[in-house]
C-alpha cells in the first residue's frame, strides 16, 4: 500500500505542477498582461485544436508514418552498428568519433541539403530520422554490450559457448536496458525530426501544417500543433516503457 501511495505521489506531483503553470498562463492572457498576438491562451489552443481536429489528424498520419520509418531503421542500423563495433575494436576506432562528430550538427543545417538532394517526398524526411534516432541507439547498446560482467564472458567461454552464443546469452540481455533508455531518446527525437524536415519543404504533415499557419499569424493553431506533437511523443515513450516492462521483467521484480 506504502509503494502504491508512494507511486500515487509521483504521478500527481508533474501534473499539479503543470496544471498550476497552465493556470499562470491562462491568467497572464486573460489579464491582458502577455498580448493575445504573441501569446495564445490555454482556451484558445484547446479552441484551435477542437477546431482543425480533422485536419491535424490528416497532417499527423503522414508524420507519424516519416517517424516510424525512421525510427525503425535507426534502431536496426544503430543495432547493427554497436554490433559491429563491440565485436571489432577497429571499427569502434574507426567509427566512435565520426558517430560523435556527427552529432555536432544540427538537423536544421542537415534538412535543406536533404531536400534538395531528395526532393521534397517521404525520402528526406525518413533519411533526416534515421540520422536523429541512429546515434543513441549505437551508442546505448554499444555502451550496454562493453559493460557486462566479464567473469560471465570468461564462464561461458569455459563452457565452449561460440561468439553467438556469448552475444545472445549475456551481451543482448545486459543490453536491454540501454537499448530501451536509447529507444525513449529515438522515439522522442524521431517526431520532432520529422517535423523539422516538413518545415523545409513538402506537402502534408505536421511541420507542413505549421508553415502554412505560421503564415497567416495563426499563432493558436501553432501552438495546437505543439501540443499534439508532445502527446505523440509521450505516448510513444509510453509504449516504449511498457514493451520495456513486458521484455524484463527481472527488474521489476524487487518492487513487488
């Protein structure tokens, strides 16, 4: 009953800190004290969204869709990487700083050169959230197959296990956990990636939506835009931890 109320206590304490800073905000706009052009009221974010309801939701298929493609191709080919690298120490020093290089620029910079070299259909936009969900993936697992416990590796050699064996016995499993801390960072950056490549250039989704709403001052429905972006990616983080859950059970056992 104690981890229960315990439990209880930390979901509520977020939601009453955001339900007060909501109720700030609301004030600030109903009190004239932040201009209604420069800053939508909570009322007339919730009035857009009810509003453009449909349209949101025609736009926010195509982005989810750029998102999943994406972000399933990142965690392969993160995968297949932090592999590659945990088995071959070259590549690892070969690989590692360009993989850290590359997360020194920005998505914003890389959007333009993506839609002119791919035009302005799905492609980019996949390309841009693979490059965005790629690099935590890669480095999460790489880090969770170097930090098993080496004794293990040196039993299950003892026993004549092959590499295989090795990597699916005792890498794998001890990886999970960084697998599925990398895959909330993934999920998350793969919605606002997408995003961003739709602001650059195309014709249905989010970020293509907001362009045009931008354009006619229509700062509530921007705004409406946001919020639904942040619902989706919670959502997708949310599944994540319950696929989490299902997959290892193990670390929840101490808890009950």
């Amino acid at each position: 009953m104690n981890k229960k109320k315990k439990f209880q206590k930390q979901k509520l304490i977020p939601v009453a800190v955001i339900a007060v800073l909501i109720l700030i905000w609301q004030a600030a706009c109903s009190f004239g004290w932040v201009p209604k052009f420069m800053l939508p009221s909570p009322a007339d974010v919730i009035k857009a969204f009810v509003t453009d309801f449909p349209l949101l939701m025609s736009h926010a298929r195509v982005t989810l869709l750029e998102a999943c493609l994406g972000l399933v191709i990142g965690v392969l080919t993160g995968f297949g990487c932090a592999a590659l690298m945990d088995s071959f120490p070259p590549v690892k020093s070969a690989l590692y700083p360009i993989l850290v290089l590359t997360q020194t620029i920005p998505p914003v910079a890389i959007a333009p050169l993506l839609i002119l070299w791919f035009s302005y259909g799905i492609a980019p936009k996949v390309i841009l959230v693979v490059l965005v969900a790629f690099f935590p993936m890669a480095v999460g697992l790489l880090e969770g197959f170097q930090s098993v416990d080496q004794d293990m590796i040196k039993l299950m050699k003892s026993m004549k296990a092959s590499k295989w064996q090795i990597f699916w016995n005792v890498k794998f499993p001890n990886a999970l956990g960084s697998f599925f801390s990398g895959l909330k960072i993934a999920v998350a950056y793969s919605v606002v990636g997408a995003v961003i490549a739709e602001w650059l250039g195309g014709f249905n989704g989010l970020g293509v939506y907001m362009t045009r709403v931008k354009k006619s001052l229509s700062y509530d429905k921007m705004f409406a835009v946001i919020l639904l972006v942040s619902v989706i990616s919670l959502l997708l983080m949310e599944a994540v931890k319950i696929i989490q859950y299902k997959s290892m059970p193990w670390e929840h056992l101490k808890d009950e």
